[in-house]
C-alpha cells in the first residue's frame, strides 16, 4: 500500500525527496500513534487509515512543537504528509471522511524584506 502511495505522489507531481519525507514522516506519525497508546499499526495498513480520528492528528501537532520542539516549518511538513496520505486514502475508496479537515498549520514568522 506504500507503494500505491507513493504512486499516488508522483502522479500530483510530487518531487522523489517530497515522497522520500513524506513517508518518513508518516512513519514517525505511525510510531507515534503506537506509543500514545494506540495499535502496533503500519501506515500503508487499511486498518492504521481507518483508525486514525481528528483528535489524533492535533494531539501529534502539538507533541511535535512540545516535546520534539520542531519548528513550524517541520510540523507543517509532517502536517502536509498526512493530509496527502489522507486525499490517497479517500481516492483509494479507504476513508469517507477528513480527520485533518480543520486543523490549521503552525504559523511561521514572515522574515523582513
């Protein structure tokens, strides 16, 4: 199913180190969802899609700026590559709803011209 994800990033034109991040960071946010307590689940499982709820995701965003300290711009990534993983997942008929629908990204800090 990995594989069929990573299709899917090439086909909306996704560079090969976007992918490569990509499911890296859904990696992280699968051994992340292990350790808070939920199943020992593979991302690319149908049953890690399905088990994933909204409050999962806010609750990864804020361990992420919390206890990883990253910064805005690693968090919206990591933000990124879930709501891509989701939009394959719908796509693929796995998931009937948005659990990322309404989370907003990290603000980050506008450098001076």
């Amino acid at each position: 199913m990995f594989d069929a994800f990573s299709e899917y990033l090439q086909s909306q034109g996704r560079a090969p180190a976007t992918i490569k991040g990509y499911r890296a960071d859904l990696a992280a946010f699968s051994r992340w969802f292990e350790q808070s307590g939920g199943e020992a689940l593979e991302p690319q499982s149908e049953a890690f899609v399905g088990a994933v709820t909204p409050s999962d995701i806010r609750e990864y965003k804020q361990f992420l700026m919390t206890n990883k300290k990253a910064s805005p711009a690693t968090v919206n990534r990591h933000l990124a590559a879930i709501r891509a993983w989701i939009a394959w997942a719908r796509a693929n008929g796995l998931m009937d709803y948005n659990p990322a629908n309404g989370i907003k990204d990290v603000e980050q800090q506008k450098l001076a011209p």
